[in-house]
C-alpha cells in the first residue's frame, strides 16, 4: 500500500526529480537534552533500518510539471516523531520555499511528538506553526497529503494547519494516536473518511492518482491573476420577466440550469474544497474549490438552489480567505431562498457564519465577481455578493425577503403576494435600475 511505503519511495511516488535539502548542523549531548538512557541506541537503530538520519526528508521535486517544496515522514524513524533535529529541517524547508516562491507539500506519518525529547520536542510544534504561519503571509499555497498515520501534534500543525488536505483511503488520521485514545472510542472516528465528513479534510485520493491529483491542485493554486474572473454567459432564458412574481416564478422553476450546470460550463477543469475546517460540510447547499477558465485560476462559491447551512457560509468564507491571501479572483454563484433557519442551523452559529462572509468579502483585495442566477434570498444571499461587482441572470430575482414572507409581515392576505413581489422591485431590471447589480448577464 503507498500509504505504508518509506519516505523516499512516497517521494517516487509523486515527483519527477527530487533534489534533498541541505539540513542544519545540531549538536546533540549523549542520548539527548534529556540524557535519556539509550536515546542514542534508539535513533541508531533506526537510522540503520531506514537508512535516514531523521524522522523526515525534505527537497524540491517537480509534480506534474510544478517545482515545489516537499517534506516526507519516515515513519519508520522513530514513528516519525518531532525532536529538535526535525524542527530544524522543516524550518529549513520553510525557509527555502518563502526564499525561492514554491509552495509546500508535507507527505505526512507520524505518530507525533519524541518522548525522548520531552518538552523540547512538543515545542516543535510551535515552531512549525510559525513556519506555516510565515509561509500563508508570503502568499504560498499548503497542500497536504495524509498518510498512515497521521496523529498528534503532525496532524495539528502540517496537516490540518493546510490550505488543502488530500487524504489516503482508509489511514488512521486525528489528534489522539492509538495508544492514547479512550480504550471505548470508535475506531472509524480516527480515519481519513471521518476527517472528510466533519470537513476537517478535502478529499480521498487514491494512490493511483495522487500525482496527477496533487500537480493539478498545485498548478491552480500557483497560478496568480490581478484579473476580475469574468461573468458567466446566463444559460436560461434570454427573456426578462414581466412582473416580479414572474421573476419568483422563473427562478425557482425546477427546469433552470443550477450551479452544476454553470460551473460544468464555466471550468475547463476544477478540483473542489470540502468542509469549513471546523466540524461541518454543506455539500448540498454550497459549492467551493478552484478551477481553471479560458486559462487562468478562478476560485468559486456556488450556492445550489437550497436553504444555505452554517457550514457552507463558514467554508465560502474559508475559500474567499485563500484564494484572497493567494491572489486569485474569485467567482460567486448566488442561488438560495435564504439561510437554513431552522433550531439546528441557530445551534451551529448561523449568524455569526453569515457575519463572517460578508467580512470575507468585504476584506477581499482580490476581485470577486457574482452572478445571481437563480434565487437571490434576503442576507442569505448578499453575504456571497461582490459589492460593486454583481450580476443577474435574466431568470433570477434579488429580493429583501421572499415576497410571501414579506407580505405575512406586512399583513396582507395570501392574494396580494404577487402585488407585493411587484412592489418589491426584484426583477433583474429592477435591480440594475436602483444600481443593486452592474448588469445582465449575456445569453
């Protein structure tokens, strides 16, 4: 399994060329800086069953066509645990990666921090989080890929510390190794699948095409454009509704072409994001990754048509964040009757989710450009929207509230819905008039 190869041979794996990183010189007291009786026969014999002198291997390597910083577990060195010499290579290869503008690839088994080590080798971590930290300002993409295991202080820093996390089917991967977990846990919580489920990772790859996977995520997140992403062609009806409810009519009809339809057409390629980093997925109610269009990165936001969850404002807002911080223009697909209001969504912070993607968007110095194409539902909606950058679809409406809902405020009687969806003033025509969007998009 590729999961259980060496460090060098998952290396093979998925370069082309990998050149080795000089490593820094370390003098180390015998058995260690806690003099700890046999360190030294320990790490001997796991240099001479793995032939490395560390628990990772860090150099450059072409993936797929991209140079790229790549730091490779052995977990065969001491359950490719974090002492001080390890700190010392990944601050090394940090330091290359900001020197030289690459972007970082931890190939991660670990089993976490050195026991031999004590204190010491836990503050590695701290080291490594201002490593990764230096590295997001600089503007330089993370992508890792999580072998087995992945536990501990590896998975709390490299891993889930990453812009994008690709996991192997099937390894072990959370904070608690299996030595330490309660003796009545689940053992399916402690899996790449699980991690995928709660949004804590991106996606499975399988070893077969991990390469191809990881060049192409590293091919759009290294591609930088001070270009607002282009508005997409309106794949509906050309014609513009005739009344405002028409609009409401037109707009949720089961027959106009969703968001799958307008990225399939928009994307030569795209590769998606899944999750908001924070215990929640909202795969039904909101797109998120990047793709490539007519050449060029493009990260997207797409809203499907249904009631948007907590997580899915929370992971826009995660992909705005990067692609921002990466200098790539964004694309937002406004299409939702509103947030999801229910008990569930008010426990998992629905407001606050909401409040942080109008801070997303509004912070943003990369371009982002909206287009409403179907409902466009209250503050639900106009959270995803490009302030000074909207469009329309001539089969979609923007609107304050849903009029029926309007109306029930306003007390009115059923039979004045329609009136009030005209009062509304929510046709796209409309809304290019008050100066709510730039304009219609082309059909």
């Amino acid at each position: 399994m590729a999961d259980r190869l060496i460090a060098r041979e998952f290396l093979a794996l998925v370069t082309d060329d990998f050149v080795e990183l000089p490593y820094p010189e370390r003098d180390s007291a015998p058995d260690g800086p806690l003099r700890w009786r046999g360190y030294d026969a320990s790490r001997l014999r796991a240099a001479e069953r793995t032939g490395e002198e560390e628990s990772v291997v860090c150099g450059t390597g072409l993936v797929e066509g991209t140079r790229a910083v790549l730091i490779a577990f052995e977990f065969g060195f001491l359950g490719g645990s974090l002492g001080e010499r390890t700190g010392d290579r990944l601050e090394a290869a940090y330091g290359h990666a900001r020197r030289y503008r690459l972007p970082v690839v931890p190939l991660i088994a670990t089993g976490g921090s050195r026991m031999q080590e004590g204190m010491l080798a836990l503050t590695q971590l701290q080291r490594v989080a201002r490593q990764s930290v230096l590295t997001r300002e600089a503007g330089l993409a993370q992508i890792a890929v999580l072998r087995d295991p992945t536990t501990g202080g590896g998975w709390a820093t490299l891993g889930a510390g990453a812009d994008v996390v690709l996991a192997l089917p099937g390894v072990q991967v959370g904070f608690a190794g299996s030595r330490v977990r309660p003796v009545d846990a689940d053992p399916a919580a402690y899996t790449a699948e699980a991690q995928v489920a709660v949004g804590a990772a991106d996606a499975l790859v399988a070893p077969e095409e991990l390469r191809s996977t990881l060049g192409r995520w590293l091919r759009l997140l290294t591609a930088t454009s001070q270009a607002p992403a282009p508005v997409p062609t309106a794949l509906g009806s050309p014609e513009l509704p005739a009344t405002g409810w028409d609009a409401v009519r037109r707009a949720r009809s089961a027959e106009r072409p969703r968001a799958m339809a307008y990225l399939d057409a928009y994307f030569t390629h795209r590769l998606a994001i899944g999750g908001d980093r924070a215990g929640g997925t909202d795969p039904d109610g909101m797109l998120c990754g990047f793709g490539e269009h007519e050449g060029r990165t493009v990260a997207y936001a797409a809203q499907t048509g249904t009631a948007t969850r907590p997580a899915g404002y929370r992971t826009a807002a995660r992909l705005i964040r990067l692609a921002d911080r990466l200098g790539i223009p964004a694309l937002t697909l406004v299409d939702t009757p509103g947030a999801a209001n229910d008990a569930e969504a008010e426990r998992q912070g629905a407001g606050a989710a909401i409040a942080d993607l109008f801070s997303a968007v509004a912070a943003a110095r990369t371009p982002v450009t909206t287009l409403v194409i179907g409902e466009g539902g209250s503050g639900g909606a106009l959270a995803l929207a490009a302030p000074g950058n909207t469009w329309a679809t001539p089969d979609s409406y923007f609107s304050v509230i849903a009029p029926e809902l309007a109306a029930a405020i306003l007390k009115r009687p059923a039979e004045e819905v329609e009136a009030t969806a005209d009062q509304l003033r929510i046709r796209p025509q409309d809304l290019v008039e008050l100066g709510v969007i730039r304009g219609i998009a082309p059909t």
